[in-house]
C-alpha cells in the first residue's frame, strides 16, 4: 500500500530531514498509520503491506534508534503551510493534553491530571504522558470562515517524579513552551508571531520570556495587580527609577463600574456581553504593556473572565476573537486521538516514545495540508438528507478521501487481464480485511 501519488510528491520538501533511506520507511509508516485500525508498528506495517519486504526490527528503529529530528521535520512543515498563512503576524495555538498509557516501564509515563475526567469539583488523575504541541493557525482560501490548527512542535512533560525516576532535569510545561516558542521564532526571525494560550501558559514564565519577534495573547485572574505606566522621570531625581505607575482597578473592579454592551461573533454564536478594556501592566512583567479586556456574558452560560494581549493597540473585540481561535487546537487534539490513534503507539523507549505520538499529529497536519492543495476536488460528500446541516468537510471525511483516492489510483495501475487481475483481487481482498 502506498499513499496516492500527489501526497507523496507534497511529502518531498521533508526528505531534507532525512537520509534516503529513512525517508522511505518514513512514507510506509505514513501510509500504515493512515489505513491501520490500530496504530502499533506491527499494525503499521500490515496495513502497509511491508511485512516480508525488510525486517520488521527495521521499522521499530525508525523510531527508537533512526538519526532524525522531530523539530527540523516540524519546521520543514511550517515552510510548507508559509504560502497558505495571511499577511501579518503568524498566529500560534499552545496548549497540552493527555495521552492514557499503560504499563510501568514506559518512559515518561506518570499520574497526570485528566481535564476530560474531571469535574470543577473533583479532580480525576490518570496514569499516561503529558504532550506540549505548538501549532499554526491556519485559514484556506477554500473555508475562509474555519480555522484550523496545524501541529508542528511537541514536548513530552515529565512529573518530578518521573523526570528523576527517568533521570531526566525537570521542566515545567511552560519551560517547554517557551523552548518550543524559541526555536521557531529564531527560525523565522524576519516574520512575526502570535500565540495563543489558555491560563497556564499566560503567567510571567512565558509572558517575561517571550522571543522579541512573538506576541501573546492569554487569560488573566479576575484579581490581577494592575499598574500604569510609570511617571516619566524627572532631571535630577534621586533613587533608582520607578518600574510601575499608579496602581489601577482589578478586572473584577472594571466589571463593577460602567461597561460597554457589545455583541461578538464567537466560537460560532452571538454572545452578548458587557465589556471593558484599558492598556495596563501586570506586576511581574511591568515593561511589557498589555490589553486588558474584562468580560461579562449577559446571556448566561459563562461566568465573568479576563484576557489579555501584549498587542497594547489592538481593541477588545479583536483580543477575544484571537483567543476564542485556540479552540482549533482542542479540535486537532480530538481529531488525532479519534482518527488517527494519537494514544495508541506502545513504544517505551525514551526516542521511541517522544518520536512516535507525535507522528499522528504530524500527519494530521499535512492530511489537511493535502486536502487544501488537492484532495478537496476529489472530495464526494454521503447523500444524508438526515443530516442537512454540515457544510464542510470533516477531518474524518478527508481522511476518508486520502485512502480512497490511494486505493483508486492503487487499483487502476494494475491491468485487467493476465496476472494484473490476479493483484487487483489482492489489492481488493486487503482493502476488505482492513475494513473489517
């Protein structure tokens, strides 16, 4: 089984991170990864069809033992999304998620907070590996209204005990984001970026450690310390110069005062809100002004929250519309561990395990990267008149789109008659035990 000729010709540009070799089983693990019903290398490679062509020991050092990096693969993938992103600032989508384990000898496995599990309540832990992913944001021309966040940089966090168990430093997940940020700000330095972050990449560990050429938008406690800008100083002052100004109201006091009653367009409704917005500085990072927005719903559901940009000019609506955009990343999150068995990998291995989940979510973005540039004109949505409200195609469905048109182009190679017949009713009868 190989994947249909124009995503193998897309695949090119990252053959640079690679020897030839390497590259090749690469592109058979791609292709098993997208047919196989479970995502182990034996299962892998079955459903590739490369069982018998080399030793299968070959495929686990791929991941285990293989010179190759992760990071120059992620940025040779940023290179390719670069034509598809808007003019202006890069925005970036951060956060981390869970992957369920088992098994005691695994590298970097340790009890880790399951956000699916838990309750405002209670907090439910679970025993997996803790992924940092860095991710572009991304808007076709062929769906300008959806956006969708595209992996390319990854961590695997480790607990205290887990890093000394493992002998590994410790670093926080915010270290590791900034790590992340760092390498691909300094491999663009001409083009600038924005992140996108929930509250535990929002404190002073990121915001004071930004690349010069990154913004960050984030949330921000209801209670924060505010301060203005400090007074210009005066000729002949003595004492060392004042880093904050005056001390201004908390979030939660702007919401007792007089607000703006705005409606926004987010995260696919209209939420009406009572709004407020001024240019502050926080206390940790007193150089750096920020927009602070405070937000009331009107409309019930969420309760009143904080945000904040270190785009000081930007308005308030803008700075909620960039931060209702790190939502695409939960979407990606959902899809790779739905679609492409994200937790599925049983290597233990310290390479192994840093190298092969992120796989899944590699291939995610360049699944979707295919479909913008050629699987869209290929792309035949089901007749469900039950179902009349989907309008695009679904992760699932261009997935579905790439084995199809790689079993397509894999059945009409073959001639019909003399022994090509006999491989087309192979090609069939392994594209049936795949479906079963």
């Amino acid at each position: 089984m190989h994947l249909v000729t124009s995503f193998l010709v897309m695949l090119q540009p990252l053959a640079w991170a690679m020897t030839a070799p390497t590259f090749a089983n690469w592109t058979t693990m791609l292709a098993g990864w997208a047919f196989a019903p479970r995502r182990t290398v034996t299962g892998m490679l079955l459903a590739a069809g490369a069982v018998g062509k080399k030793h299968h020991s070959v495929f686990h050092r791929l991941f285990a033992q293989a010179r190759w990096s992760l990071d120059h693969v992620g940025l040779l993938v940023f290179d390719m999304l670069t034509p598809w992103l808007q003019e202006g600032d890069a925005l970036l989508a951060l956060d981390d998620t869970l992957a369920r384990k088992r098994g005691l000898k695994v590298f970097g496995v340790g009890m880790l907070h399951d956000p699916l599990l838990s309750t405002r309540r209670t907090a439910v832990r679970n025993w997996g590996h803790s992924w940092v992913v860095l991710g572009v944001i991304v808007r076709f021309r062929h769906w300008p209204e959806r956006a969708f966040c595209l992996p390319i940089l990854f961590r695997l966090y480790l607990n205290k005990k887990s890093a000394q168990r493992d002998r590994r430093t410790y670093r926080t997940r915010p270290e590791l984001a900034v790590k992340m940020l760092r390498i691909l700000c300094g491999h663009r330095e001409n083009r600038r970026f924005h992140v996108l972050a929930d509250s535990a990449y929002g404190g002073q560990s990121v915001l004071g450690e930004l690349p010069k050429n990154c913004d960050l938008t984030s949330r921000l406690l209801l209670n924060a310390r505010l301060y203005d800008a400090p007074p210009e100083r005066k000729p002949g002052t003595n004492g060392r110069p004042r880093k904050r100004g005056p001390l201004l109201p908390t979030p939660a006091a702007m919401l007792g005062g007089r607000a703006r009653r705005v409606t926004i367009d987010i995260y696919g409704r209209h939420d009406e809100v009572r709004l407020c917005d001024c240019q502050a500085r926080v206390y940790s990072v007193p150089a750096r002004p920020l927009r602070v927005v405070a937000v009331e719903p009107l409309l019930g559901g969420r309760t009143r929250q904080a945000f904040y940009s270190t785009c000081s000019q930007a308005s308030a609506e803008q700075v909620l519309s960039w931060y209702a955009l790190r939502w695409s990343l939960e979407v990606t999150f959902h899809d790779s561990k739905q679609s492409l068995g994200f937790e599925e990998p049983q290597g233990w291995t310290r390479r192994a395990v840093e190298r092969t989940a992120p796989m899944a979510m590699l291939l995610y973005s360049l699944i979707v990267l295919w479909f913008a540039q050629e699987g869209h004109r290929h792309y035949r949505a089901f007749n469900r008149p039950w179902y009349t409200t989907k309008t695009h195609a679904s992760f699932a469905d261009m997935l579905a789109t790439l084995r199809r048109e790689t079993i397509r182009e894999q059945v009409l190679s073959l001639p019909l008659t003399g022994p090509g017949s006999r491989k087309i009713i192979q090609a069939l009868e392994n594209i049936a035990a795949l479906a079963a």
